[in-house]
C-alpha cells in the first residue's frame, strides 16, 4: 500500500466550495471490503462525491493510500476507523473515529490491541468448524484477507467457494454469525475506552448506526446515547444503510437535543455487501454539510492542526 505523510491526511477546500454529496462510513481491503483504498476513492469521484471517509474495522492501513488517491483525484478526504465496542446482545456498538491520526503511537497501540482480539477469536471459530466437519484453515482464511485485517466475511466467502454454504448470509446464518455454533466474541473495549482512545489518538468519536443497537424503546436509547455522550461521544450516525427515513428523522432529532453532530454513510463494503452503492444508504445521499461540521469539529478539538492544508 502507497506510504504517505501525515500532511496529506486532510485536503480542505475553503467552506464556500462545499457543495454536493459525501460517503462518511465505507470498507476497503484493508479490512473486509473488495476494494483497495484506491479503487474506492475511484469509485467516490466517479461517483460524483466531494469528500470521503474510509473507516475499516480495527485499522487505519488502509487510509495512506486513501489520502494519496483523493489529493490526486481532487476530493476531500478524512481517515477513520470502527472500533466494536462491549454492548449487550443482541445489539452491537460501532464507534466510529474520524480525523484519528495514524502516527499516533495511542492508535498504533490501539489497533495492535484490537487485532490481538482477532487472533485470540479466529482460530477458536476455525477449530470449531472442523469439529463440525467443515474443513477450513487459519491458512486459507489468511490468504483470503491477503494481509488485511482477519474479519468474518472473508472466511464466509471460503465457505461459499468451498459449496459449504449457498450464499454470504448463510455462512453467518449457518456457522459464523452471532447465535451460530461456530460464533465466538471477540474481546472488546468497553464504550469509555473506544471512545478515550479515539479521542486520545486525536479523533472524534461517533456512535455508528445506532439502529443495531437494538434498544427498544426511545428511552432507552437516548440513555444509551447520553452516557456515551457523558464518555466523550461527539456526533452520531444519522443515515446509514439500516436506517429508514423514519429512523434517520428520530436519530437528527435525537443528535439536535444532545447537541452532537450528525455523520452519514452507507457501510459500503464492496461485494461483500452486494446491495450497497457507495455515497447511497436506503436511497438517500450524505450531504455534504456532514463532513464540514465534522472537520469544523475535528479541528476545534485539535486546536488549529498544523496538519490541515489548502487544496493546492
Ligand atoms: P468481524 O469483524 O470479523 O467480527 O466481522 C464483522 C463483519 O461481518 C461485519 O462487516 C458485518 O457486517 C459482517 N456480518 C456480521 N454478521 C453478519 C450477517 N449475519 N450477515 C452478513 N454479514 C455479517
Ligand atoms: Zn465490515
Ligand atoms: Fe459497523
Ligand atoms: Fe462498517
């Protein structure tokens, strides 16, 4: 993957220029996407997007090239990472970290610590599916990753080749997913730390889809929300791919009592996710207002960053 500078990370364009569309949650090979930090850009620009966040699962290796592809095809861009923090089942909660910096020695220890929960879970699901006569290996999944971040979709992808499965979905239905025989959790940070090591790494912290939160009532979410909040939580994912318009409407709502700012994506995750276009979530664009606030508010928690730097 292209090494870039740290000055690269942001290209702003003055507020004046802001107009149109952004993708602010997507994957790429550096985690469990189909494709490299490049080719989404690529496909960010062909897709008329003005700005761009790239926010893997556990890592920011994909965000170097990511900067390098947007400065050279004129687009903004922001590095990100999703943290999957402690949260009780059946629900699941993503922080996502914007503007976090990747020489920073906090988040190099971070992402060290969050793939060491990977490699302490991986193999438990592996021998667990050869005892159910599923012949997989730590190789074969490896190979598949091809040096990325070791998530379970690429092991559902073996699984599918392999005819053990007829689809991704039934790989999780079946084996892998949460509530299957072959599901094991990984260690995780709890909210308080996702959210001081994001901060800590110089990033701001967002609450990703809260609709997989699965609470149950109003109530409940905006206590979940508001002790977040109390940790340090910035802004909260409005639109995503899960969220229909009458969610996207109660969780602006829910952001504009709270006072935290509100961030858009699809959670596109390349063939993985077959039905999700890159810059759409259920339809409806991220606008680009969304990522200004972000970077208005990255940078009034940085103090002025010398890594900001005029479009050239
Ligand atoms: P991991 O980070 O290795 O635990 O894998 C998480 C990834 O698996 C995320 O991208 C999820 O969207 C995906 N995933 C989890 N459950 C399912 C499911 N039931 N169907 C399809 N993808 C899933
Ligand atoms: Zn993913
Ligand atoms: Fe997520
Ligand atoms: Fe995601």
């Amino acid at each position: 993957m292209a090494r870039t500078t740290t000055r690269a990370f942001f290209v702003l364009q003055s507020p004046t220029m802001s107009t149109g569309f952004v993708e602010l949650h997507c994957h790429s090979t550096a985690s469990d996407g189909t494709l490299t930090p490049t080719q989404v850009v690529e496909l960010a620009k062909r897709s008329n997007l003005t700005a761009l966040a790239l926010t893997d699962h556990d890592t920011v290796a994909g965000v170097g090239e990511a900067a390098s592809a947007a400065m050279s095809l004129g687009i903004n861009f922001i590095p990100g990472i999703e943290i999957s923090a402690e949260y009780p089942s059946p629900g699941t909660m993503h922080i996502l970290g914007y503007g976090v910096d990747p020489e920073n020695p906090k988040l190099k220890r971070l992402t060290e610590e969050l793939i060491a929960g990977r490699d302490n879970r991986n193999p438990r699901i592996v021998a667990k599916l050869n005892e159910m006569g599923v012949a997989v290996t730590m190789k074969e999944w490896e190979d598949e990753a091809k040096g990325s971040v070791l998530g379970r979709p690429h092991l559902a992808a073996i699984l599918y080749r392999k005819g053990y499965v007829s689809s991704i979905k039934q790989a999780f239905d079946k084996y892998i997913g949460q509530g299957a025989p072959a599901y094991f959790d990984k260690e995780r940070l709890t909210p308080r730390q996702a959210i001081e090591r994001i901060r800590e790494s110089g990033g701001v912290p967002v609450l990703a889809h809260p609709f997989q939160l699965r609470t149950t009532n109003d109530g409940e979410l905006q206590r979940v929300v508001k002790d977040l909040l109390d940790l340090g939580l910035v802004g909260l994912e409005v639109i995503h791919s899960d969220h229909d318009a009458t969610l996207v409407e109660k969780y602006t709502q829910l952001a504009k009592r709270l006072g935290l700012i509100t961030t858009g994506g699809s959670d596109f995750h390349g063939s993985n996710k077959p039905n999700i276009e890159l810059g759409v979530a259920r339809g409806r664009r991220v606008p680009r207002e969304f990522y200004d606030r972000l970077v208005e508010k990255h940078q009034a928690l940085q103090g002025r960053s010398s890594k900001m730097q005029p479009t050239p």
